[in-house]
C-alpha cells in the first residue's frame, strides 16, 4: 500500500482536499486530529506528562488543560522537545494502526493528513509527499473566515508555521489551491489519476 502524505500551512485548503478524498473511498488519517486524541483522557501519554510538566496540567477528571500544558512546554525549546518526545510515538503508533487496518481492508492507497510531517519520523514512511500551497492573502482571508479572527492574529499563525520553502523542499508535489473548490478537485482527480498510474506501473 501506498502512503501519501497531505501537508500545507494554515489556511491552505488542506481539510478540503483531504475530505474530497474521502469522498472518493480513500482512507485518509488525520493526523492532526490523533495528535489531540493522545491528551484525551485515559491516554497512555498524560502520567508522562504530569511527570514532565505538573500533575496540575490535567484536572481530577483526567481532562488536560491544554492552555496551562503548552504555556509550561512550550516556554523553553527543551520543554518542547520532551513534549514530543512523550507524545509523537504515541501518535506515530495510532496513526500506523489506522493504517494497517486500510492496508487490511485492501487499500492500495491511503493519505496522511497533517501540518507537521515535515520534519518527524513519519515524513520517512510516506512513499509520496502532496503540498498544498495557496496564495498568503488568500490563507490569511481563510483564516480569518474559518476561526473568526482578525487578519493580524492569522498573519501571526502563519508567520510561526513552517517555511513554505522547506516544505517545498520536501515535498514530491505542490497543489496550488488559489481557485474556486471545483478548481481544487479538478486538480486532486489529475494527481489521483498520476498516482494511481504509479501505483500500477
């Protein structure tokens, strides 16, 4: 089976062209979405965190405090590395389960989600690499539009994100997502088509 992953900044349309492959009956892994998972309660991840960061970072019904976890982790660069040297096997380990089970289920192709391959373990797993890039402007109106903030706070989002050029620099394809939706889709069957020829040549 084949591993693609999807990645792009904030505001770049990734959601949308994940959720138009799922429409067509990929399986595709959030991996934004595990990387949450892993801080709900009951998590093999919060005693290790609660040892790092304070048994106060997670209240008595198991819920983390999110806000108070990242304000202490991501006070010092050593703090956020051992928050992702707690978190990211955990999530590395849900997203491989997810998709040993497509791979079960007789996928041939199967699509990873996430702002944050570049740069991880799992940017080795992924047989191809999919950017999806949209102008600035148009990320920033994005923002802004799906989380109702003010275009300075989405310029801020976006100027801590990953460089464009390193992602570039890592990626095997670019999307450029400046269009209408359809446009976008338009663009996903033709990167399907090439993929699924790859998969069969």
């Amino acid at each position: 089976m084949k591993i693609v992953g999807i990645t792009g900044r904030s505001g770049c349309g990734k959601s949308s062209a994940t959720s138009f492959l799922r429409t067509q009956g990929y399986p595709c892994v959030d991996a934004d979405l595990v990387a949450r998972e892993v801080l709900l309660p009951g998590s093999a991840c919060i005693p290790q965190l609660q040892a790092a960061f304070g048994t106060d970072i997670a209240d008595e019904n198991g819920e983390v405090r999110r806000r108070l976890l990242a304000d202490r982790a991501f006070a010092t660069p050593e703090g956020t590395a051992r928050l992702t040297a707690i978190t990211q096997p955990e999530i590395l380990r849900r997203i491989d389960a997810a998709l040993a089970d497509a791979e079960r289920a007789g996928a041939k192709l199967a699509f990873v989600d996430g702002a944050v391959i570049v740069g991880t373990p799992f940017e080795q797993r992924c047989d191809a690499l999919i950017l999806v890039t949209a102008p600035y402007d148009t990320s920033v109106a994005r923002i802004c539009a799906r989380d109702g903030i003010a275009p300075e706070m989405a310029r801020r989002r976006l100027d801590a994100q990953t460089p464009l050029e390193t992602l570039r620099a890592a990626a095997t394809a670019e999307l450029v997502n400046d269009g209408t939706p359809e446009q976008l889709r338009e663009k996903l069957q033709l990167l399907l088509q090439k993929l699924e020829k790859e998969e069969h040549g």
